[in-house]
DNA sequence: TGACATACTTAGAAGTTCCATGTATATTAT
DNA sequence: ATAATATACATGGAACTTCTAAGTATGTCA
C-alpha cells in the first residue's frame, strides 16, 4: 500500500470528513467545531477550510446542498459520500501506521 | 499553547531529529532508515530530505560536520543542538496531541 | 442604526515537497 | 578492464497547500 502522498498535508481533509461522516455539517460549523476541539493547539482560519471542502467535493468525497436555516439564513451543508466514507476508513488506517512510524522513531530510549 | 504553524508538515523534520537524537547520521543513512521503516507507508526522496536538512541547520537545531569513511568517501554527518533536542521534545508534544485529535474525531462512534 | 456574529468565497503570498537532474566516487558484476 | 550499480550530496522549477487578507451578504442584538 503506498501511502497517499499527501496524507500529512491531508490531515485537514481526514478530520474535516471526520466531522461530516459523524453528521452533515456547513463550513463555519467545521471551523467553529475544530477550532473547539483543537483548544490551543492550533485554529483553522475559514480560508484554510472552504478551499478544502471544494476540493473535497470535486474528488467526490463530500457532495454538497443549499439549505435555508430556521433563521432565514443560507448555509450549504456538505454530506458524506460512500466514496467519502471509504477514503476516511483508509486514511484512517494509514494516519494510525503514520502515527506509530513517528512513535517509534521519536520515542525515547529507556534502557 | 500554539502550536507551531507548520507542525503537520514539520513531520518530516519530526522524524529527522528523532533519527539524529538517538544517533548522528548523514542525510543518505537517513533517507534510508526511515524508508526501511516506513515499510510501504512512504517513501522519501533525496530532493526531499536535503533541504529540510539545510532548513534544521540554519535554524539551528542541528549542524553538521564532514567526516571521511573508512571507504574514502565523504558524508555529511547531521548532530542534534540542544536547542535541537527541545525542539524535538516539544514537537513530539504537539504531535501528540494533534494525534490524540484527530484519533477523537475520526474514530466510529460505538453504541 | 450600529456593532457583531454568521456564512461563504476568492486572490495572492508564502512555504513545502516532489520530480528530475546533475555531480562525484566507490563497489560489484561481467 | 569496464560497465553497471550503489553511495552521497545538491539544487532548480513545478506543483500543491495553507495562510492572510479582503470582500460580500444577512441576521441578531444593544
């Protein structure tokens, strides 16, 4: 398996299907979820994450619907594809052996 | 904490100052080790390791020191700053950290 | 009505990595 | 002997991402 060359760069693509897999979601609520969960470790800016989502759709991993909120506001949401989903199961996998790569190497040695 | 801007694709310089701490190497070697453990997951190109070599090195977290093998040929071995070894501990952190992220958000919601 | 939050978008800059190629030398195979 | 391969470092330019900044529009609240 080789790994998909943009895996790393791709960790923004793997979390943002992994927020729309758990429940469709529009652009500023990605951002505003991320950025809650990430805490201080970093904060996405909204013009890091729609260019993704564009791309995300153009690959056809994520599909795209104008929805008008109770608010009267416009929001387009982003579903999941099942080609989508199949992506974030093998990215999945290979962040985990990515991840355990960086452990082993970087890990302290304790006699 | 914020984290370092860069750090996702910092990976790369991840692993090289893990390689460099546990011993001095040469940007060949290095190349080397980590394709060998990197199995099929990836794999790095010379165009790609040198000049983030050059980039630690200017940024002072390692130097570097040419040595003659007892075959006659030249290399460039790479050693850690102590600067180098903060970095690096304050990287595996991060990455830790972000890992921990993304493992919580990409992982499958059990009943 | 003014300030702020919501919501999407894109242009241009900056930074990385990749690919290809080049140079040089030692080793191994023919 | 010599051809092929492995070792070893280096860089230019293409390609790709992300960031910063700015713009547009609309709803909410003071």
């Amino acid at each position: 398996m080789k790994i998909n060359k943009e895996l790393v760069g791709a960790s923004t693509a793997l979390l943002i299907l992994g927020v729309i897999a758990k429940s469709p979601s529009y652009g500023y609520q990605i951002v505003k979820r991320i950025n809650t969960e990430a805490q201080d470790l970093f904060e996405w800016q909204e013009g890091t994450v729609y260019p993704v989502l564009h791309k995300l759709e153009k690959d056809g991993l994520i599909r795209s619907q104008w929805q008008t909120a109770d608010t009267g506001r416009r929001r387009k949401y982003y579903y999941i594809t099942s080609r989508g989903q199949e992506a974030l199961a093998d990215y999945s996998v290979q962040w985990t052996e990515f991840n355990n790569l960086v452990v082993r190497i970087t890990e302290v040695q304790y006699a």
